[in-house]
C-alpha cells in the first residue's frame, strides 16, 4: 500500500511539474474543472502538443486575448500552438486564462505561425508572426467564431433516450415527449414509469398518494398545500426530465413515505442571449411561454415562463342513502358543470462565479392558478321512500392561489468531490377557496344565497448546509443540518342573504380559523462504499425532531412534539450489463394543509369535507428489489416492493348529524396500510428511429381503520383488493423532420377504507415537423379524441352508501408552435445547491380534470 501511495506521489509530481512547464500542452483545464467551478470532465481533451525539443529559446513575449466574436465574451482555457515556419513543428504552447488571456515566454527570434483552437470554435490561424531579438509582441484581441460542424455534433452525441435508469432513480426525459405540449405538469407525469396521475391531478407512486414533489430540487408552499394544484400551474413545455426516487438515503427529508418525485423544468446550459417561444391553442385550452436567458463571463441570467388557459365542460352524478335515528335518507343529485381557469409559472434567476472554486445562485419563481367553476345542482331527497323536497343551486366556486418562492445559495469546492454548501429559501403561498351559491324555487327565481369565503397562507424559512468529501477513491461521507420554520393560517366565514340585500354573518356556521407553526430540526450522516466487485453500499441516518404549536378560535390544540430516527439502506450490485438493487428506509408523512384546514366546505351540501387540526405523522417502513437490465435493444426495469404504514392518514366518511341525507368526510390517523406489489418496465428499440415502451404496475393492498358503525359506536373495518395499471408509448422520428407520438394508459379501481374510487383510461396522439434550421418546430395533437371519460366511484359503511359519477368532456385536439432565436454557444451546467423539503404531505384536490 505504501509503495502504491510513492508511485501515485511521484506520477501526480510528475503531471504537476509537465503542466507547469507546458500549460498549453496538457490539453485543457485539468480534469474535474475548468477554473471557473464548471466541471469539464466529460469534454473531448485536446490533443496534446508535440513540441520541437530542438527549436531554439529567446527572450521575447507573445500575448493576446481570446474572445467569442459573438457575444465579446472570453474564451476560457483556449489552447494556444506556436508553428515555426521554417519547419512547421510546434515550437512552444500555452492556454489562455479565465479572461482569455494567453501568454508566451523565451520565444527566439524569427517567422511564426499560430493556431488557437477550442472545442465548439472554428480553428484560429495567425500567420506571418515575426519576432525580433528582444522586442515583445501584443496581439490584442484575437476573435473565434463558432463552429456550426462541432455544435451540430454535440447534438446527435447528446440525444437522450425517453427513459434513462440511474444509480438512485429512474428519470423520464419529458423533452422528447411531443404529445404532452400545451399540457401541464400533471399531462407529463401520467406518461412517467410507476406514477399514477389521476384526472383531478393527484399524483401516487406504487399506489400510495403520500409522496413529496419538488421542482428543480426544491419544495414550494403551493405543493404542501396541494400537489394537484402545483401541477397545473407549471406548463409542460418548461419540463426538462421527471426523477423518480423510491427509496431516498438519509440526505433527503424523512417525509413522503412513497417517495420523491423531482420536476426538473428547462434551465440555460448556454453562453449567450436566447429567447425561446411556445404556443398553442385547443379546443379545450390555450398556452403561452416565453423564455430568455443571457450568459457572459461569469454572470448568468435566466428570466420567463409560461401560462395555460382551459375551458371544459364536466357533469357529474350523486346517489347516496343515509341512515340516522331509524330513518333513511335518499339523495339523487345531478350537476351540470363549466370551467374557466388560468395558471402560470413565472421565474428570476441569477448565478455568479465568485472564484473558480466559488459561486452564488439566487432565484426568484411567482406561480399563480385560478380555477373558476360554474355549478347547477339539481337535488332531490327522499325520506323513507317519500320524495320530501327537490331544490336547486347554483354555485360559483373560485379557487384562487399565487405563490412565491425566493432562494439564495452558496456552494465552494475544494477539490472534486469536497464541497460545502449553505441554500436558503423564503417561500409563501395565498390561497383563497371561495363560493357563492343562489338557491332557487320551481321558477328558476333566487329566494336566497349564501357565501363561504376562506383565506389561507401557508409560509416557511428554511436553511440548511451540508458538506461531502470522498474518504478513498471509493468511499464517500456525506453530513449535514437542516431548519424548516412553517406558519400556516386559515381563517374561514360563512355568510347569508336573502334574495336581495346585504350579507349577513350565518349563526349555524360559524366563522373559525387556525394558527398552526411547525418547526422541524434534522441531522443526516450518510456513508458510500463502492469494491472492486461492483458493489455499491450507501447506508445512513437521519433524526428529525418536530414541535408544533396551534389554536383554533376559542383554545390551543395540543399536539405533542415528537422526534424520528430514520435508517436507509441501499445496496447495488452490477454484473455485466445488468443491475441488481435491495432497499430499505424508514419514511415519515407529515399532515398537508387541506387535510389541516378546519374549513366546512359545504359548496355542495349533501357531500362535505372538512379537514382536522389534530393530526398526527404516519411512519412507513419500506422495502424495495429491483432488477434493471439491457439486452441488446431491450431496456428492462422490474422491481417488487412491500410497505408498511403505521397511524394511517385516512379519508373517513359519516353521515351528517345536521343535515338530513348530507355525507361528511373528514381525515383521521385511525389505522394501518400494508402494500406489496410489482412494476415492469420496457423500452424497445425497434429501429434507430422507432422505440416502444410499455410498463406495468401490480399491487396487492390492504386497510384497516376505525368508523362509525351502525350504532354510531366505532369499530374496526378493513378492506383490500388487487389494483393493476399500465402504459403504452411508441415514437417514430421520420424524413423531413417529422415526427410521430402515441400514448396510452389505463388504471383499474384504487381500494379505499369505505370503498372504491373508479378505473379510468387516457390516450393521446401527436405529430410534430421541425423547421430545416432546427430552431423551431409546429405540431398537432388530439387527446382521448374518440370520447370523453367516465369515472364511477363507490362509498359504503353499515350507515351510508355512495354513488358518484363524474363525466369529463375533455377530447382535445391542440396546434404547437415554438421557435428560439438567439447567438449562443453550449457550456457545461454549474452544479448547484439548493433546498429540498420532502416532509409535507399534500392534500387531494377535488376539482375535476381541466
């Protein structure tokens, strides 16, 4: 060992001292960076140069600076080649500085050439250099212009396939989707291995809802007050790529017992000024997005985004049967439904290289939705078997939120792979969930109204710093500490009037609020050993201590602090092409807002939710193997998983005690889920042009809480079922620039405590034709185009049953347009640092698909 330690000494010395002696013959920036903090290790090497041991040694300089003649910016690391002409062999070399300036020393008298190139840049040819004994010579500024071969190159070199399997996570290349334009968010993940969208954007991962989504590694008040919501404010044309993490190592926060979904939207990877636009129109919705960013030197500036309008029609249906005090209640209902909405995501952004091992980021991104729903209730109540009344509704309900997200971060590199990091965030949400209803007669006239208006902010501060460094070649420490302060407040009222005249304060409702703070304090150590025999270890701790503070409107609500020790445990092992993962973690789901939220929301009255204060966390144990494998043009995944949920969150249903027929559901930590299942995976490359990829998820899963029975005494119930789900996706990439996309899913009926939520099917098809340039692009594409999609869904207990059937209307045939325009040059990403909170759980929306 310690010989092995002398000679690694000596060739190291060795390196050192050729490169200081011949910097321009090493080829570039040493590897692992560039001087600036960018890393440079995957960049083509130059060549390195062969100098002309015999040429003769004078006293003179040759200096000058390198430049992009494009944008005036410097050229960093060009490598600089002095040519005698009297023999045409390089006689002395050097590499230009972060400025682009390049020196030469001890060059003899006589005639010369030089060649300055850099990859990316056409070659650069000084001839006709002459030096005289003694005499300096400036060359001022030397200007290369951008090679149009090698950037094409870089193209075709740097194509992605739709699915790429990495060591912690599958990522789901969403640029390359053709079909998911003028969508959002929530368009893009249904089309994501192991995900299930469903058609009011609720997202789960292997059949469990409790998941974390961050967007470009960070979380935002939006997403802990609602996934479904975050989803429509973000346009698919800014999404980069999906990650899908299911088991994370202790680095990551406790929370999402299913795992983390991370949403990586487009960023600059350019040098520059660049502006790139998107449009599309629809039957069924609208989109816009403008982009621009601008590099230079060591500044970058990114600024822009992009909305989405719809317009869709829905319809839905209601039989339920209650049963109180020896009565039975029957309501039929039906509601005829249009909805207008608006959502955007609007981004800042700024990074600075302080030094070449030195940077700052900083960021600013405002997200806003407004969803507009016009509602005719028709109801009818029977009693016993009598129809007793029939009344009508109509409800305008306006959800209505914007969120801000400010992030500033500083990272610093010692060496590759040593760093500390410090990232802040500031991030606070507004959320107003407001609806006016008219109640009318026989005659369609208003006898009166009532108002329900609920304001809701949710903020928090968080900062944390972490630091790695590798202990041996393959071995790597990872420690860090972490600070989220949450304030969340929602203060709600109902009000009434009659047909005419003023709102008054509705004694049978009172107004409440809630003033919840959530402090969470964690540590992590995390510990990676690679060996010789591809096996990978990564194995680590986290601790989390939470204390919570709240109070509705008469008391304080006493919610006891607790404290989370969470172990992860991840081991891989790769023989030839194929790898073989074994997993295990303990996982922590934090209740989100609206399950918190105490707000009556009764827009509809026979069916009502209302959230709950006191919650408690679920714990989750998880456990996880996988197999990824390729096999000549065949990309397999498949994996099983069984999991553990312990003081389950649960959606829990009652008939109301106040209103005759009415089913009131609220959340409660009343038992335990058990999941075990499996997910298969495959991509086909049928031709270098044509690919196919199909997935398939099954799981077994079971549920055991407590409800109300009968005799309005709780007892224990359980429920379980098989649920299957899948996908299809082909794409063709044709002559000319055209391309073609088709989509498919479908997932069967998900089991619930007190039921069923119903099975439904999406499909989409899509052409594309990109301009010769390759600057822009027009597209088609048609959704679900044979008719709309039906969802049946079932409530029962020993006192109520429940039918619900929601209609949606949403074929859809859209035009795509984008175009970029712009001088730029490529550049390797800066590699960042940021905060990433994992630890909320996000409620489900209830609007329909949009």
């Amino acid at each position: 060992m310690k010989k092995f330690i002398t000679i690694l000494s000596l060739v190291t010395f060795a390196n050192v001292f050729a490169f200081a002696q011949f910097p321009g013959g090493m080829g570039g920036p040493p590897r692992g960076g560039d001087g600036n903090g960018r890393d440079r290790g995957n960049q083509q090497q130059t060549p390195t140069l062969n100098l002309d041991g015999n040429a003769p040694k004078g006293n003179s300089k040759i200096t000058g600076f390198v430049i992009d003649e494009s944008i005036t910016t410097a050229v960093e690391f060009a490598n600089i080649a002095l040519y005698s002409k009297a023999t045409n062999k390089v006689v002395d070399g050097a590499m230009a500085d972060e400025k682009g300036k390049f020196t030469l020393s001890r060059v003899a008298a006589g005639e010369y050439k030089m060649v300055i190139t850099f990859i990316g840049f056409a070659d650069k040819v000084i001839d006709n250099i002459k030096v005289e004994k003694g005499k300096d010579i400036d060359l001022g500024v030397i200007k290369l212009s951008a090679s149009v071969k090698q950037l094409d190159e870089v193209t075709v070199t740097a194509e992605k396939s739709m699915i790429e399997e990495k060591v912690d996570r599958l990522v789901y290349n969403a640029e390359k989707d053709i079909t998911s334009k003028g969508g959002d968010a929530a368009d893009v993940l249904r089309k994501v291995p192991l995900l299930t969208v469903d058609l009011d954007g609720n997202v789960s991962l292997r059949g469990t809802s409790n998941i974390k989504v961050l967007i470009n590694n960070k979380p935002s008040t939006i997403i802990a007050s609602s996934i479904a919501d975050a989803l429509k404010m973000i346009p698919s044309d800014l999404i980069k790529s999906v990650e899908v993490i299911t088991s994370p190592s202790a680095k990551y926060d406790a929370e999402g017992s299913g795992g983390i979904i991370n949403i990586i939207t487009k960023k600059s990877t350019i040098q520059g000024l660049t502006l790139n636009l998107d449009a599309g129109v629809g039957v069924r919705g609208s989109n816009l997005g403008l982009n621009g960013s601008f590099r230079k030197g060591k500044l970058g500036v990114s600024m822009g985004g992009g909305g989405r309008a719809f317009y869709n029609r829905a319809a839905t249906s209601l039989d339920q049967s209650t049963i109180l005090n020896g009565n039975t209640a029957l309501t039929k209902q039906t509601a005829d439904a249009f909805d207008n909405g608006l959502f955007g995501r609007y981004n800042l952004g700024f990074d600075y290289d302080i030094s070449k091992n030195q940077s700052l980021t900083a960021g600013i991104n405002f997200g806003t939705r407004n969803f507009i729903r016009t509602q005719d209730y028709t109801t009818s109540l029977y009693t016993n078997n009598v129809l007793n009344a029939t009344t009508f509704r109509n409800v305008d309900s306006k959800d209505l939120s914007n969120s801000v997200d400010i992030n500033l971060d500083y990272i610093r590199t010692f060496k590759p792979s040593q760093e500390w990091s410090v990232s802040t965030q500031y991030s606070k949400s507004n959320l107003k969930n407001n609806f006016l209803a008219d109640l009318l007669n026989n005659s369609n006239e208003t006898v009166s109204r009532q108002k329900n208006l609920n304001g809701n902010t949710n903020q928090e501060f968080t900062v944390q710093t972490d630091f790695q460094t590798p202990i041996s070649q393959n071995q790597m420490f990872e420690v860090g500490v972490k600070g989220i302060f949450r304030e969340v407040n929602s203060d709600f009222s109902y009000l009434i009037a009659g047909a005419t005249g003023d709102f008054a304060t509705d004694a049978r409702n009172p107004s409440g609020l809630l003033n919840y703070s959530q402090n969470v304090a964690s540590g992590y150590l995390s510990y990676t050993y690679s060996t010789k025999n591809k096996y990978v270890f990564k194995v680590g701790t986290r601790y989390e201590y939470t204390t919570i503070e709240a109070k509705d409107q008469v008391k304080d609500i006493n919610i006891p602090s607790y404290g989370n020790l969470v172990p992860s445990v991840n081991v891989s092992k790769t023989i030839g092409n194929t790898t073989l993962k074994a997993a295990y973690n303990k996982r922590i789901q934090r209740p989100g807002l609206q399950q918190l939220n105490p707000n009556f929301n009764a827009a509809n009255p026979q069916n009502i939710t209302i959230g709950n204060p006191s919650l408690r966390p679920e714990i989750t144990d998880n456990f996880e193997l996988s197999l990824s494998s390729n096999i000549k043009k065949v990309y397999l995944n498949a994996s099983v998983f069984g999991r553990q949920t312990n003081n389950s969150i649960l959606r829990l249903s009652a008939p109301s005690d106040t209103l005759v027929g009415a089913i009131v559901t609220t959340f409660q930590n009343i038992g335990k889920q058990q999941m075990f299942g499996s997910n298969v995976y495959a991509n086909i490359s049928i031709t270098p042009k044509w690919s196919v990829n199909a997935g398939i998820d099954l799981y077994y899963n079971y549920l055991e809480g407590q409800a109300q029975g009968a005799d309005g005494v709780s007892t224990l119930i359980n429920n379980s079922g098989v649920v299957i789900g899948g996908r299809l996706q082909t794409q063709i990439q044709l002559k000319n620039g055209w391309g073609i996309q088709g989509f498919s899913f479908f997932r069967g009926n998900q089991v619930q405590l007190q039921g069923t939520q119903g099975s439904f099917y999406m499909y989409s098809l899509g052409f594309r034709k990109d301009f010769k340039n390759k600057k822009g692009s027009f597209g088609l594409a048609t959704e679900n185009f044979l008719g709309g999609i039906v969802v049946k869904s079932t409530l029962n207990s020993a006192q109520f049953n429940q039918v619900s059937i929601n209609n949606i209307y949403n074929q859809n045939v859209k035009l795509t347009f984008s175009y970029k325009i712009g001088n730029m040059r490529m550049v390797e990403q800066k590699k960042t640092k940021s905060v990433k909170n994992d630890d909320v759980k996000a409620g489900e929306s209830n609007n329909m698909n949009n």
